[in-house]
C-alpha cells in the first residue's frame, strides 16, 4: 500500500492559465491533507488484499474543521461486511449482496448497515433486520478487482496463497520438532 499510494495524489493542471493552475493544484492539494486522503487510500489498498474491496462513500462532512467552508466533500470509508443486503428477497433477481443493479448490471445503490454485523452492541439489531442506508451508486467508489464477467464483489488478492501459508506452518512446526529431538 505505500508503494502504492506513496504520499498520495497530486493534481497537474495544463491550462493556458499558469496562475489559475497553480491556485487549483494547492487547493487540492490542502483538501486532500484536510481529509486524509493518502492515508484513506492505503487503508482502500489495505483493504482490497486483505477483504477483496473496500468502499467509500463521497459524503459532505461540515464539521471537519480542517476543511475549507466552501468545500465539505470528504470521502467515508466502510468495511466490506458492511455493504449487505439486509434483507433476503428470493424475488429480487437485482439485487447482489447489498448492491442493487439495474436491467443493464450497473450498480443503482448500495445498502450500508448503519453498524458492523459482528459488532456485539449492535447483535440484536443485525438479528431483526438491520438498519441501513440506501447509498447512490454515484456517491460509492467501489474498489475491488474484476477477475470474471459480471463480478460484482471482490475476491481478496491473499487468496491464491492461502495453500502456501498452511504448507509454512507446517513446514515451522516440522523444523522446531527436529530443532527439539535434536
């Protein structure tokens, strides 16, 4: 993720405007230090090799107070198991496991649980069919790899290696019983 992200994106503007772009580039660049965006991209990065995706949501976020007042657009990271359909419809042919899409495969919205399904505080909610927001699929950026035609969620980059992490422990475990009888 730091080899990824690094210290984060910087905007290069081209106009014919030399001062105008330099007023954009410094813009972006104190909005992406007011909301983390560098750290928010190695936490997505973290994310899509560890649970196969991450999400986040462009939200308006008045109170931060490291934000400009003319612009509040932040960006809302939210865990995988929080994107879910909260509800089992046999019916619904659109709906994917808390995304809805429509006729043509795009997304439409994505339901978030207003709290993590393993959260123990939030057990009984999860139980009765939790609480959610329906979330615009243009406000969502949905980062995860697509290895197959109409995948709609991520699969985690770790996976393929599963097999080889059981064939280390094993292999640790043989070395300290022969460092043992020895």
């Amino acid at each position: 993720a730091n080899d990824v992200i690094g210290t984060g994106p910087r905007l290069q503007m081209l106009t014919d405007d030399a001062e105008a772009n330099a007023v954009i580039e410094e813009a972006f660049s104190r909005w992406c230090k007011a909301i983390g965006l560098p750290e928010k991209l190695r936490t997505m990065r973290m994310g899509r090799a560890e649970s196969g995706e991450v999400f986040g949501v462009l939200t308006s976020n008045p109170r931060n107070p490291r934000l400009d007042a003319s612009v509040s657009l932040d960006l809302r990271l939210v865990e995988a198991d929080q994107v879910a359909t909260p509800t089992i419809d046999l019916l619904s042919d659109d709906a994917v496991d808390g995304i809805v899409f429509d006729s043509f495969g795009n997304p439409v919205e994505y339901h978030v649980l207003k709290a993590h399904p393993g959260d123990t505080s939030a057990g009984a909610r999860f139980a009765l069919g939790s609480e959610f927001d329906r979330v615009p699929a243009e406000s969502v950026v949905h980062y995860f790899r697509a290895d197959r035609p109409g995948q709609s969620r991520g699969i985690p980059d770790i996976t393929p290696a599963l097999p080889l992490f059981a064939q280390l422990r094993r292999y640790t475990l043989a070395v300290l019983g022969a460092a043992e009888t020895a």
